[in-house]
DNA sequence: GCGTCCTGACCGAATGTTCGGCCGGTTCTT
DNA sequence: AAGAACCGGCCGAACATTCGGTCAGGACGC
C-alpha cells in the first residue's frame, strides 16, 4: 500500500489540532493513537514520525494553546491606557479566543494534570527524552504562570491607581481565569450568545465588581 | 490466604473517599482498580465485592460528591432572607464546601467527562447493568443541572426584585460558578488564605458585581 | 454452618511503541 | 536527459505490558 491518493501533506498542526479536538470530549488517557491518526487519515505508526510518543504530542498541544493569544494580551498589558481600559480590552480578549478555540482552551483545563503526571516516555525512550521532556514542560508552567500574572499586574496596578476597589488581587485573578476557562466547557457555537456576547457579559460584571463605589 | 489480619472493616465510604483522592491527582482514566484498592489496604478483586465495577464507582463518587451540601443550599434558596442575603450565604456556603472537599470537588469538574463517555461495562456487563448505568447517570446529570439552577433563580429573582443589576443570569450564574469549582484546583490547606477567607472574598466579588448602581 | 468479606490466579482486550519495508518525489551522476 | 541513489512520509505486523473483570475457594464472625 502507498500513501492516500492524492492526499494534501498532513502537517504538524493538522495532527496538533485533531488532537486537541479530540482530548477534548475523549480526554488525553482516554485517547488513543489511532483515534488522532484515523482523524487525519493516518496510522497510528505514521504518528510517530511527526512526535516523539504520545506524551510529547500532549505537550506540543499544550504548547500551541497557551501561545494562541498571549502575545496580544502582553501588548495590551503593556500599553498605556488606564488598567480600566486594560482589564476591558484583555478579558474581551481571553474570553473571545476561549470560546473560538474550545479544543485548545479545554487542553489547557483538562490536560494539565496528565501531563504533569506524564514521564516523557518512561516505557521505551531514555533518560534523554525524559530530560527534555521534563524541561519542556517546567518552561510551560512558568508560561503558564506568567499568562495569569499579566492579569494579576494589571489588577494590582489598578487597586494602587485607585482606580479599582481593594480586593485580594491572586483569588480575584483566579477566579476570573476560572470563570473564562470554564466558558470552554459550557460554551457552544451558535448557541444564544456569540462569543462576542459571553466576553461582554464578562467584561461588564468584572469591571462592575471592581468599580470603586463613592 | 484470608483477609487482612484484624483490620478494620472497610465501608464503602472508605473506598469512596479514597477513590475520590486518588482521581484527584490521577484522573479517573490513569486510575487503576489495584490504586484505589491499596489505598484500603485491599485487593482489586475485593472492590468488585462493593462496586459492580470501575464506572459504577466513578458513579457513585460523584453522586455523593453532589450530596454533599445540596440539601443546606437548598435551605438558604428556600428560606425568606433577601435574595442578597440568599446569595451571599449560598456563595459562602458553596465555596467552604468545595474547599473543604476538594477530592470531590475536583471530581465534579474533571471526572463528568469520563462518566458521560463510560458505557457502564459493555465489556463483561449485560445490558441491564447498561441501562441502570444510564438511568442513574441521567439522575446525575439531572441533578447537577438543578444544582446550577439553584443560584440561577435566586440571580434572576434578585435581578427581578431589584436588588441586583440587570444582567445575562445563566452567563453570569456559570461565571461564578466556573470560579468557584475553580477553587479546588488551586486552593491549598494551610496556605496564605483559610476556606472561609476565600469564600469572604467571593461573596464580596459578586455582591459588589450585580450591586445596582445609582 | 452459613453468609459476608476477601484473595490469588487467570483471561481477553487494548494500547503505546518499534521495526522493516514500500512508495513517490527529488537530487545527483553521467 | 535518463537512470541511479536517496529520502521523507507512511504502512502492516508484532511485542511487551497493563488493565478491567471473573472465578473458585479460604477465613472470619454470627
């Protein structure tokens, strides 16, 4: 046998983007090679020319999700509008690329607690993979901790500007992530609300619980 | 070979708790019958004496993970406080809850994707225990949702009476909620802020989000 | 002695991963 | 320009391992 007839070249992103669609109702431990491979048209050998094993395509996933908008959200966190301004602009943001990217939004809720339970390849790959792998994933936490603090920083300038209440600034943050994550749980597309409507909502009722009253 | 030398009995509370501990770092896919099982000093077999098998037990964790603080919620819905009060109290209540159980907190955000996929034993099971799967997972889904609806009446009711803002209750009702099941993913015991510290600021965040301004 | 609780041994079904090889297109050699 | 050598991408088959679940029976308390 050869390849498909005349298929398109399959590439990385494709696979990365079947993947993450279907961890997203499977879940990683649930999902089987030959799921993401029959989603491309592939076996579930031919994979493995494209990653590592099965954990490292979990955290190229990971990867691409978390780098779906942080740039324009540190460019809003740096700008020099007020942090009224700021908060607005960013949570609009968040919250519409969650709901355009449930699959990579839910990976980044759902797939977490695989991956840090995940070895790198214990089974058959050597002390190397498990090396970078562990990096790899290290520098993705620190990501991950750097994306909530550009909501946090912007929280806490507000607060010391005055121009939000005094609140606690980390659970104020999280629950505020917690609430845009969870959007790609309940969230459906064409349902009564476009994204465009959930990110108004939530716009509004953070800057209404924020608002200083005088 | 007997059982254990005179340990005490195991109820299965114990294997529920356990159960629910174990999924919480684990999840319930990468959890293995012979982990839950050693956690109670028992053997996988053993458990199939309690639990006809893996999904029913994933069943009954959530089920009781659900239990735990409905009833009390409903006291404070049914009661004839203010619905700001109401929702205060709920809120507090809800977020100490979860805190205080994490394990099944966890669960009831991580471990309803398994049970909507689990076929309830396809494998080895007849079709009854099929069908009593379903019912009992329909049940499940029926009443979370009811759950949910809980805080979305006493939302609209407050928006109705006047005591809260105009805005999308269902949106807002799952925001605060999302947030707060949240909690469980990153609340630790012992850290900078007790359960009801947390659950403090919560109360204040969405009272003074749907605070009508004048 | 009877029902409850528990156990070791075992089974069938998957799953992640490797391996050797096939195919089509590209590049090198002459 | 034509054939040879090569390579990336892909496949079928096989392997080791693991897991959920069953079964027949042993020990304990009543």
């Amino acid at each position: 046998m050869a390849r498909k007839p005349a298929d398109q070249t399959v590439d990385r992103e494709d696979i990365l983007s079947a993947a993450a669609e279907i961890f997203r109702h499977k879940g990683y431990e649930a999902t089987t090679m030959k799921d993401i491979a029959a989603k491309v048209n592939l076996t579930a050998a031919s994979l493995y020319h494209h990653f590592r094993n099965k954990d490292f395509l979990l955290l190229n996933v990971l990867e691409g999700g978390l780098d779906i908008g942080i740039a324009e959200l540190e460019n809003i966190a740096a700008s020099d509008l007020s942090n009224t301004e700021k908060l607005g602009q960013m949570i609009r943001y968040h919250v519409v690329s969650v709901a355009e990217n449930v699959e990579f939004a839910a990976a980044m809720i759902f797939e977490v607690r695989p991956l840090l339970n995940a070895s790198g390849g214990n089974r058959y790959g050597g002390a190397k993979l498990m090396e970078e792998f562990r990096a790899r994933r290290s520098r993705f936490i620190a990501r991950r901790d750097y994306f909530e603090g550009l909501f946090r920083n912007v929280l806490l300038g507000g607060i010391c500007a005055g121009e939000f209440r005094q609140v606690d600034a980390p659970t104020v943050t999280r629950a505020m992530l917690g609430g845009h994550n969870w959007v790609s749980v309940w969230y459906s597309d064409g349902g009564r609300l476009s994204a465009e409507d959930v990110a108004d909502v939530m716009v509004d009722t953070w800057l209404a619980a924020l608002r200083v009253s005088d």
